[in-house]
C-alpha cells in the first residue's frame, strides 16, 4: 500500500514522515491495486445536505439585500408546446410570430394572456380551450423593408399542469425537490414586458434609456441595465434585481466603426492583417444598408472579401458584372472607397456583397469580444456605484418597470413588493494572526480586514543565496535598476527573509536585438556557470527579477512567454515588475513584493494563532487537507483554445498556508474537471492510477507524514473568463465579462457526481479501505446578490467606502429553502459595491455545524499570501484561480489572435484534439511559484 498510518506525535511547520515511511511510500508509489480489485467508490448524490442549523457566532445586525418578495396566487399553469414551420433560429423573430398570434387569434385562446419563452414553450394561467392546434401566421420580412410576406405553421400542444402546490411545499421546506418547471413559468411571466421594452441578453435587459454609458473605444459603447431572476429563497419567492453593464457595437456606418476599431494610417485602402482583424470583429452583426431609398434591407455579415471591391465581379444573367458598375447602373450610387475589401452576406456559394461606404451596423447589437484594458477602465468607470447610490439605482428599476401594473404579473396572479429585503446578518470576528516570535509584534488583530507588516517579521522567512536581475526597461536607467534590487532585498531581509543583498551575476540589460527568450537563457546560463564555479553541486538561480518592458511595446507584454520559459523549461521562480511601479516606488510596494517573494521560494508569511495552537474545530483536530479547484474557459471567439483545470491542496498541517498547485487543459469550455483522476495502460504495470488529487494526496504525506484524516473541497465557479485581482479587490466582477454560468446551480449535481467520483478513486488507489470523509462547497461568485447596510449613515455599520463590514454573513431569508448555503463578505470594500461571495455544500461527510464552517472559511481569507488584506474568496479557490490563469499563459503563442478563420475551420479546430499543457518543472511546482 501507498500511504501507511503515521504515528500520532505533535506536528509542526516542518513536520515530516520517517526516513523508513518516505522510502516505502517512493517505492510503492507505482504499485496501485487494479480497478477491478477496487472497493465500489462512485456515489450517488439524491439530495445536497440539509442545513444543519443557523450560525450565531458574531455581532449580529441587519442587511438590505436587492431581493424582492413574491407573491403569488394559487392559480392553475398550464404549459403547451410551440413548434414554429419553418423554423427560425432569431428568438427576436419567434416572438413576433406568437405576438401576432395572440394579436390575431384571441378568441381562440379564451381570452388568456400567455407568456412565451422565445423557443418552444408558452405558459398560460388557466387552460386553452384545446388540446393540440395549428395556425396558420402571415407575417411581414421587417429585414426585407416589409415588401415580403412570410407565411408559418404555429403548433401549441398541451405538454403539461403545473401544480403551484409543490412549490409551496418547497418554500415551507416540506420537500426537497425544487419544482424548476413552475419557477421557470413564473420567471418567465416577470420577464415578458421587459422582453419587449429592453434588449434582452441572457437574464438581463439593457437600453441606452438607462444611463450613465457612454463610448468606451475601438466602436464599443457601453449600455447600462439591469439583471432580474427569480429564486426560492427562505422567505418565499424571491425576485433579485441587481445593476448591469456590458458592452455594445456603436449603431454607426460601417467605415467609421473600421476606422475606430483599427485606426489606420491609411483610410482608403486596409492590409491583409487589418482586413483579418475586422472580419473577425464583424462576424455575425447585422448592418442595414443605406444606399437604396426604397426600402431598408438588414443583413447579418459573414465574412469580408480577400479582394478590393474594384476588382469584385458576380454573375447576372450568364455576365459577369462588375460591383462597382452595378451599384452606378442600378441605384445610380457612385462608389468611393474602391480599394477597400468588401463586406459579405448570404454563403460562400451564394455570396451577397455590401460595400462598406453604404453599411451601418444596426443599434442594440451585443460586442461579445474579449476587451482591451482601455475598454475595461471605461466600462469600469461607468458601471461604479457606490452602496447608498447602487440601492437607489436598484429601487428606481423596481419603480420604473412598476410590476403591480404590469399585465402578464396580473395575469399570473403575482404581487412584487417595492422595498428592499431586510436580513438578520452577522459580522463574524477577525482572526488573531501570528507572526515571527523575531519581530516587535509577534501577533496582529486585524482591523475592518486590514493590517499592515510594521514591527512583524514572516513567520517562516525563505532563503535566497542565488538570485539575478534581467530588466527590460529602454526607460529606466541601469544604476535606477540596481537600487530597486538593494532596496528590495533589504526590505526582505528586515521582514524576516534571508537573501544575499548582491546578485550572484550583474544586473543585465539586453540589447535591443536581444529577445526576451535569448536574454532569460543567456541571464541562466551565466548564473549557472557562476555558480558551478563556486564548487557548488545541486544548486542554480533561485530567483530571478524581470523588470518588464514599458507600456505600448510591440506585440505586447512578454509576461506570458517569460513564465512558460521560466517555469516549464528552465525551472525558475520569478517576479516580474511593472517599470511604472518602480518609478512610483515606496515602501507598500516593497513590502507587497517582499510577500509574494517570500511564499515563491517556501516560506511563510504569517499564520492563524489558532491554526497553530490547534484551536480550530474541523481542521486542527486530525490531519486535514483542503482543496481548491477552478476551470478557466477561452475568451468569446477563441473556440480552439482548451479550458484550463487547476486544484490546488494544502501541504502543511496545521496552519494550512502552503498550497501546491497542478494544472491541466481539457476540451473548451468544460466545466468538470477531467483530470483529477486518471488511468493509463503501462505494458508492464498494466493499468496506473494517477491525476491531480492522487499527486497532491502523495504530497501531504511527503510534506507533513500524516495522511489526510479530512478532506474539505472549495470548488471555485466563476465564468469563463479570467479576472484580475482588481476585479476582485473591487467588488466589481461585470455582466459585459460573463457568458455563461460557469457551473449553474442545475449543473451541480453532475459536477459532484463527477468530481467526487474522482476524489475516491484516488483515495482507494492509495489505500484499501482508505476513503476519509469529504467536505464538497461550490464557491460562487457569478451571483447577483447584494448586501447594503441598514443605515448608510451609520459608521459601526460600515466601513470607509460605505460597504458592510468584512466578515457580514447571512444564512437567513435570501438564502436556500432546506440546504446549506451562506453569503459571506470576507473584505473591506475599496471602491463600489462589495461581492458577497456565496458558499454552498454539496457534500458534508464532516457534519460542520454552520458556525463552524462560515467561520472557519472566513478565518482562510486572512491568509492570501499576496497582500495584507482579507480576500473577498477562500484562498484555496482564489489560489486555483491564479494557476489556471497562470497555465493559459504557457498556450499563448499557440493561440494568440491571429484573424478570423472560416466556421468549417472553427468546426475543425472544436474537434481537433485538446493542446496539452507543457510540464511545470519540479523545482517550481513545488512553491507556490503562481502567487
């Protein structure tokens, strides 16, 4: 067997196994017991645990939550499916087929209101006076000027009675199973006016009648509005409404968005990489075109022409007929911009082509690109607000949409009320920090999430011998350079590291002619010889500082190529800093490197006093790891690159601060993670078991030699795209970022089944008998929840920026019916409205009581490693966070934005198999080389 019970002594920082267990666990690591062999590990999840009781640790006090109740009469729903001949893929066009329906043929549906989903669904309160029937619909082409008449079959058959009973029951905790089909109907009724008001994207409605946007560059503005679900919450149904902002396609001609979006020195004609780029950021809009007085034709582009427009031919009639000359003989339109390519409509076979001189791009249309930091600040900006002034931005949508008089709500025998949901919450203490014994302070009582590093030094400070400097800053002065590097290893010397205050080789500024690549081999290969000439064996560069380039340097920041080289071919730790930081300079900034240093090479900054003293329930009594685990997908376009899987495991015990991390890609955009157990044919060994929890299982037992007792899992959702830490520091994690639910709350189910199937096979794999009972929570923080204080004037209530106190959780009212889940607003805010971040189990093999849980993920928040702040996520799944975005670096050249390929070609690239991750050298991954 693998892993063989330790025996019981104290632990400490250091802990680890006996010699003998070390050498048994490498030589047996290989020996893994056949499946077949294997005790029975799948579960079946029939229903999440239930709540095991209210917290009541902390201060308690009361919340405004942007939840609104529901009420609703006991009325009879009726479902009935829709199919529409021929079918229409435009949701926009649906509805305007139904509307015209029940415009034309109310007498036939007794007198009822229905409400349509926008693809085969319609709800109605009350029964239609027949089970199956057609109808036959003409309806006008509006994309076609209105001169066509398109006929359609509409079938609605009765599918089903919703019995509004179950859903009481649900509400009353009576039952488990969450009535979705009536939750939906309702849902749906509340969003029907919206849908013909306001664009609808997803779950939320925008309109430039809102406000507050504006043009945020490149042809993009951003449109303010607003996002609205309904939920089952303790308090019955609830209805959360939240503020929105994302990006939109600026209605304007088609050659002042090019000239926006590529801002080229020449307007009369684009090269080949501009003419790509366009292509690719105008796929799929619709445009109307302008040059004909008669009517106005809209058409959706599908690509843009390799060929000038001068040179552009079609067939008429058996001739070949010029474009140019065409738009001169038939709408008497003189054509200026000749050598522009031109855009297409229609297919390859049939292609139509638009000028770009008579296109303009249609209002209301969705920029669903990934966008440059400039937009980002712009949209930022926009969508800011302040608690108290977020609130009024909440209650003037409630007003405005005035769902009391709304027909479908009334028809539906819904009441929505107008206030704000007031919450019991409680502000759960702050952790007692322990720092060196060393330092004036030995121990910190953080204040409102915050402290600072005066008079402590790290609780276990790394060492650093061998280290070198490679700056790429044209602006920056060599000698300006050298003073950064002392004054940074003073400062990590004063806070408890032990570094050589002199590189082992000169600070080094490459040529000009120098890549980046050149440059880092060359800086290692002389610290190496260096070294090698000390008389030194085993030993190499264990830090190297990068200063990066200066802004605006051609093909962008070299980040990502300095860690894919770094980390998974020459085995380097590094920390790259911005020019513009080092110029401002300052103690804070020192400091903050000086933390991020000090975990890269193995130590500690500081650690929770009852972590240490063993003072924890549930992680402190018996060997306990704890997970983090996070899927980041591909930006909107990028269909070819893979989504990246990181988990993350503690290694020491009892504090748990150290976490490794192991990285792995899979198909785009899958949420459940394929590698955390895998099973490989050797020709000898037969089938080998491995994958990332095995490996980090293996690890705990090398790291502290103990093997885990305990297994609690955080499993970070997000959404497909990677934030920044100021995102996060912000509370200010935008609609326009999100396009789709990461894992949604019906995807829970199978993303336990899956993931928790692999976390036995790889426990059994180590040990017969060997399955230690796991703790499963989703972390969320793709939610719309918002939390403000009761009174915004009340400064024991709030902190500088207005927000709730760090530590305010609630698990009342707004929260799950029956199952256990909290909210919990771990930071202080710094600007707009704070985040909670939302923690649900899935799994509770440990039996946490709901203090001890809520409490202790709030005391993890205070020791992410990088800043001297609680974090707004448990650091585990903030740190899984960090690796997958880390990993997406190491693909970059291969899927950089090179244009826009063909929709065969995308289709070919989906199918093609999944790029792998390079190797994390060993010396790497085992520090904490991602912070």
């Amino acid at each position: 067997m693998v892993l063989t019970k330790a025996d019981e002594r104290p632990s400490s920082s250091s802990a680890t196994a006996a010699v003998e267990e070390k050498r048994n666990l490498q030589e047996s690591q290989a020996e893994v017991a056949a499946p077949g062999s294997l005790p029975p590990v799948s579960i079946k999840v029939e229903k999440f645990p239930a709540r095991p009781g209210f917290g009541t640790v902390g201060k308690r006090c009361r919340v405004r939550a942007n939840h609104f109740l529901v009420q609703v009469a006991d009325k009879n729903i009726y479902h009935y499916d829709v199919a529409i001949y021929p079918e229409t893929r435009s949701r926009d066009q649906n509805r305007s087929i139904i509307n015209e329906l029940v415009r034309l043929h109310r007498q036939y549906l007794d007198g009822r209101l229905p409400v349509y989903d926008g693809r085969k669904s319609i709800y109605t309160a009350g029964a239609l006076p027949f089970q199956n029937k057609e109808f036959v619909i003409k309806l006008v082409n509006a994309n076609r000027g209105n001169q066509r008449e398109e006929e359609y079959r509409v079938t609605i058959k009765h599918a089903s009675n919703l019995d509004l009973y179950n859903l009481q029951q649900f509400l009353a905790g009576r039952h488990r199973e969450l009535p979705q089909d009536i939750i939906q109907a309702l849902d749906i009724a509340l969003r029907e006016c919206p849908t013909t008001k306001y664009v609808s994207i997803s779950r939320s409605f925008f309109s430039q009648s809102f406000g507050h946007g504006g043009p945020i560059g490149n042809g993009v503005e951003c449109w303010r509005g607003y996002y609205q679900s309904l939920r089952p919450t303790q308090m019955g149904l609830s209805l959360n409404i939240d503020i929105s902002a994302t990006s939109f396609y600026k209605a304007q001609p088609v050659m002042a968005f090019a000239v926006e979006y590529l801002n080229p020195r020449d307007t009369s004609r684009l090269s080949d990489q501009d003419r790509l780029k366009l292509k690719k950021a105008l796929r799929g809009v619709r445009v109307v075109a302008t040059h004909r007085t008669d009517k106005t034709i809209r058409y959706k582009i599908t690509g843009i022409t390799s060929a000038p427009l001068k040179d552009l031919t079609f067939d008429q009639d058996g001739t070949r007929v010029s474009v140019v000359e065409y738009f001169k003989k038939q709408y008497s339109y003189l054509l200026r911009y000749t050598n522009l390519p031109c855009l297409q409509a229609g297919s390859d076979s049939r292609p139509i082509y638009l000028p770009m001189e008579v296109c303009s791009i249609v209002e209301g249309q969705r920029y669903s690109r990934k966008l440059n930091e400039r937009q980002v600040s712009g949209i930022l900006k926009m969508a800011c607000e302040r608690p108290a002034q977020r609130e009024k931005s909440v209650l003037d949508i409630v007003n405005r949409n005035n769902y009391g008089n709304d027909s479908f709500s009334k028809e539906f025998g819904m009441k929505v009320t107008n206030q704000l949901a007031l919450v019991d919450a409680r502000v759960l203490p702050a952790p007692r920090l322990k720092y060196h014994d060393s330092g004036r302070d030995k121990v910190c009582d953080p204040l409102v999430g915050q402290w600072n590093m005066n008079n402590k030094k790290f609780v276990n400070g790394g060492s650093i011998n061998y280290w070198a400097c490679l700056t790429f800053a044209s602006r920056m002065h060599p000698k300006d350079v050298g003073m950064f590097c002392n004054d940074l290893a003073r400062m990590c010397n004063s806070i408890g590291m032990q570094m050589n205050m002199k590189p082992c080789v000169d600070i080094t500024q490459p040529s000009r002619q120098d890549s980046v690549e050149s440059a880092i081999r060359n800086i290692h290969r002389l610290s190496a010889q260096v070294i090698a000439q000390q008389g030194l064996v085993g030993k190499q560069l264990e830090l190297l500082i990068i200063i990066l380039p200066d802004t605006n340097v051609p093909y962008g920041s070299p980040y990502g190529r300095i860690k894919r080289l770094c980390e998974t071919e020459l085995g380097i730790i590094t920390q790259c800093c911005l020019p513009v930081k080092l110029q401002k300079g300052g103690k804070q900034y020192l400091e903050n490197l000086s933390m991020k240093i000090n975990v890269k090479v193995g130590g500690r900054n500081m650690v929770l006093e009852n972590a240490l003293y063993k003072r924890i329930p549930q992680l402190t009594d018996v060997p306990t790891i704890v997970f983090g685990a996070d899927v980041t997908h591909p930006s909107p376009g990028e269909d070819a690159s893979p989504s990246i899987a990181a988990v993350v495991a503690s290694m020491d015990w009892p504090e748990v601060t150290k976490y490794k991390c192991m990285v792995s890609s899979q198909g785009p955009r899958e949420e459940i993670i394929a590698d955390l157990y895998t099973e490989t044919k050797h020709p000898q060994k037969g089938l080998v078991a491995g994958g990332m929890i095995r490996e980090l299982l293996v690890s705990f037992y090398k790291a502290t030699g103990r093997k885990p007792s305990r297994i609690i899992f955080y499993r970070f959702v997000i959404n497909r795209l990677c934030f920044t830490e100021s995102f996060f520091s912000l509370g200010l994690i935008l609609n326009y970022l999100i396009c789709r639910d990461g894992v949604s709350e019906g995807q829970f189910s199978q993303v336990l089944l899956y993931e928790m199937d692999a976390v036995r096979k790889a426990c059994a794999t180590l040990q017969e008998g060997y399955l230690p009972p796991v703790t499963f929570v989703v972390v969320q923080k793709r939610h719309h929840t918002r939390l403000f204080p009761e009174n915004h004037g009340a400064r024991d209530l709030a902190d500088r920026s207005g927000n709730i106190l760090p530590g305010t959780v609630v698990d009342t009212k707004i929260c799950h019916p029956t199952e256990f889940d909290f909210y919990l607003c771990s930071h202080a805010g710094i600007q707009g409205t704070s985040r909670p971040t939302h923690y649900h189990v899935l799994l509770d093999e440990n039996r946490f009581s709901a203090d001890a849980l809520q409490t202790l993920t709030y005391n993890l928040c205070y020791t992410y490693a990088r800043c001297t702040r609680s974090v707004s996520i448990v650091p585990p799944a903030y740190y899984a966070h960090l690796a997958a975005f880390r990993a997406r670096h190491y693909l970059e050249d291969e899927f950089s934005d090179q244009g826009s390929s063909s929709a065969m070609s995308w289709a070919h690239e989906r199918s093609a198999p999944v790029r792998q991750l390079p190797k994390i050298k060993d010396n790497v991954k085992e520090f904490m080389f991602y912070c």
